[in-house]
C-alpha cells in the first residue's frame, strides 16, 4: 500500500498458511476479468471463499458467524484484488471485511441518519430540496460499504419496485427539475432496465438534468462498457456522483473506465465519505483529489461520516475533516478542492463545514487570513 495507517492495531490473523492464499492472477488473464457479469456472479459473498484469498482476523470471523445470514456481504474479484491479503490496516479491507465493531451502537447512531424515510413522498423518492430529489431505484450493490449509510436498506431486496407513484409525484411537480438515482447501486441494473427509468424521467419536461449516484467505476469498472455509455449519453446532460476513498482505487482500470465517461460528455464528480484509519490523513486525501483531476473527475464532496447504526469504528473529528481542508485551500488546484458536508442527522440535509478564513468583521472593514495565515484587511469604501 502506497501509504499506511497504523492508528488502529488489529487482533492477529488467524491464517496459518499465507502461501496457500488462492489470487486472481490465472483469472486476470482471461477475457472473462474484464467482462462485468463475470465479475458480479463471482463476487465473493460469504467467509469459507473469502477465507481462500485474504488471511481473516479471528474478530472478523466472528463478525461473520455472529451476523449468520443477515450480513449484506459482498467483494467483486477485481476489488478484493487491490487488498494487500495479510495485511490487517489495509484500509481498502477495512471499508468492505465485517468487524465485530458493526454490533456496537452508541447513543448518537440512527438506523436512519439523514431521516430519508421521512422525507420520502412516494416508493423510492425522497423529496428534501426545494428543486431536486433523490430517487432510490434498487437496494443492491456490488460490494457493501461497512459504513453504509442506508444500512437499513441495502442486500435485502429482490422485490421489484413499482415507481407509477414517484413518476406520477414528478409530474405533478414541476418545481423539480433535478434527479438523483441512486440506491442500491443502479448501475447494477441491466442497460435495459436503467434506460426504461431515465426515459421515463426524460419524459418529464420539467425535469432538466438526471444524475446518478454509484460506486461502480470503483469497484467494478467493467461495467463501464461502450454499450452504457452510448445509451446514457442520448439523455444529455446526464452526469454522476461517484463513490471513492483511497488513491489506491485509481487504477488503470478505472482510468480507462472514467475517461470513457468523460469522453461521452458525462460530467462527473467524485463523493469520498471520511473515514478512520482509510482516509483520515491531510496528504493521503490531497494526493486523491489530484488524482481524480488525472483521470477527469472533479472532487465534489467529502462526507462526515454519518451516525448510521454500528459505525462508531469509521467515525472520526470534525476536527480532523477541518484540517483536511485546511490542508487543501491555497496549497493544491481550486478544482481539486471539494466540499466538506455534514449530512445532518435528523434529515436536515447537507451542511457546508468550512474553516474560518474570516478573522473578523466590523462596518467597512473585513479582516481575513490566506492559506498560510497571513492577516489581510479589506475595505469596502
Ligand atoms: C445529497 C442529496 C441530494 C443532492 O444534493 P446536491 O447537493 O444537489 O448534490 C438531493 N436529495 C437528497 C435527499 C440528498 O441527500
């Protein structure tokens, strides 16, 4: 790993013959890697397979055996495959292998951080904006996140939803003219399936731009196909939100992946949640903005990580995502700077955290810090 984080030591691995360990390297040969159903159907979803490639800890056993059939568990090939196998920190393996951690629940966690279910107006739709809504098509993923924050809905749904009724709501409200799909991952849908919603929202002319949310060019960048992109780009302007964590994930796979989005006019931006012992680090977060500048996607959010449920583990300061922006500001490219969010619990939407450049304020005279903390004064006269 480029860069390691050792402020949490984990218990001893219980792998008694690391030379043993199954890889991927016969399958990365083969035309099949490259192919995103291949992939998906052998994704690995449970401990005796995960056990064939990655040295599990003892309490990451019992993560397992304690959740027993309800863990939404699922790594593809291609992502488990940028896990250094025995090493416990990797922080790749921290954000996706069960700890025992996820069964602690402090005060503060909800089941419902953002308070989505009280804002959702119709199966699927989640109207907190004034002009725009979050529209929630499937519940599965590719790989599950450890610190999801829609734990509550995730894994479990095979159930097809019927969106007559979010459909009918944007219709009926012409104030609306932004939709983000999200889940689940809805890039897991066929071609056919996602194209059927987009042009069922296309159909609405209030509607003036649709976007998706998906971690897929991360964790399977196969399903980037010419096919997809060719489709969604007959829905201009079309953009997305893509999920990443760790300079590590930038591989060439998801280079080739990203440009081909850009290529087809797709905008995109990148959603990194904070997390301890991943990405809590000034110069690690620094070095993956830029790199997302390298293959054409544009930083858009850090999240503070939301009190969802068994996540205390992943949560670290407000302090710690102030420094991290500090550490941004003035000393790398505009571009390469997000936004620093609390989604706030209870459902009162995203809030901008910024540090204060402002050193004080008083009629005609504003007195400010730059990046390096040289005081300025301006004058309004
Ligand atoms: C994040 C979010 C949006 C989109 O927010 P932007 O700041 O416009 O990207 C819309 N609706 C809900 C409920 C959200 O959580």
């Amino acid at each position: 790993m480029a860069q390691m984080l050792t402020n949490h030591l984990d218990p001893p691995m219980t792998c008694s013959s690391p030379a043993l360990l199954k890889t991927f390297a016969v399958e990365k040969m083969q035309p099949e890697w490259h192919d995103w159903k291949w992939q998906f159907r052998n994704r690995i979803t449970n401990l005796e397979t995960l056990k064939e490639y990655i040295c599990v800890t003892g309490e990451e056993e019992k993560a397992f055996q304690a959740a027993g059939k309800n863990l939404p568990f699922a790594i593809t090939p291609y992502y488990i495959d940028l896990i250094n196998p025995q090493d416990p920190n990797d922080p790749i393996r921290k954000t996706v292998i069960p700890r025992m951690a996820e069964f602690t629940t402090t005060a503060a966690e909800m089941v419902d951080p953002c308070g989505e279910d009280g804002k959702m107006v119709a199966p699927g739709l989640v109207h907190r904006y004034p002009d725009r809504v979050l529209f929630l098509v499937n519940e599965t993923c590719s790989v599950y996140c450890r610190y999801c924050t829609r734990s509550r809905l995730v894994g479990s749904g095979k159930h097809e939803v019927d969106f007559s009724a979010a459909y009918e709501y944007l219709r009926n409200h012409s104030e609306i003219r932004d939709v983000l799909i999200s889940g689940g991952d809805p890039l897991v849908m066929s071609d056919e399936k996602l194209e059927g919603i987009i042009k069922n929202l296309r159909a609405i002319p209030s509607i003036e731009i649709v976007r998706i949310g998906t971690k897929i060019p991360v964790v399977l960048p196969q399903r980037i196909t010419d096919d997809l992109v060719n489709m969604l780009k007959k829905y201009h302007p079309f953009y997305m939100s893509i999920h990443f964590l760790h300079p590590d994930e930038i591989t060439p796979e998801v280079e080739a992946a990203c440009n081909k989005l850009a290529d087809a006019g797709i905008p995109t931006f990148s959603q990194t949640v904070l997390l301890k012992g991943v990405n809590d680090d000034a110069p690690l977060m620094k070095t993956l903005m830029q790199k997302l500048l390298k293959i054409r996607v544009r930083p858009y959010y850090i999240y503070q990580c939301d009190p969802v449920q068994g996540t205390s583990h992943f949560r670290t300061s407000i302090d710690k995502g102030l420094e991290i922006m500090e550490h941004l500001r003035g000393h790398t490219t505009g571009y390469a700077i997000p936004t620093y969010v609390v989604d706030a619990p209870g459902g009162g939407g995203k809030i901008p955290v910024t540090p204060d450049y402002v050193v004080s304020r008083e009629p005609g005279k504003t007195t400010l810090r730059n990046y390096k903390g040289e005081v300025y004064h301006y004058l309004e006269e």
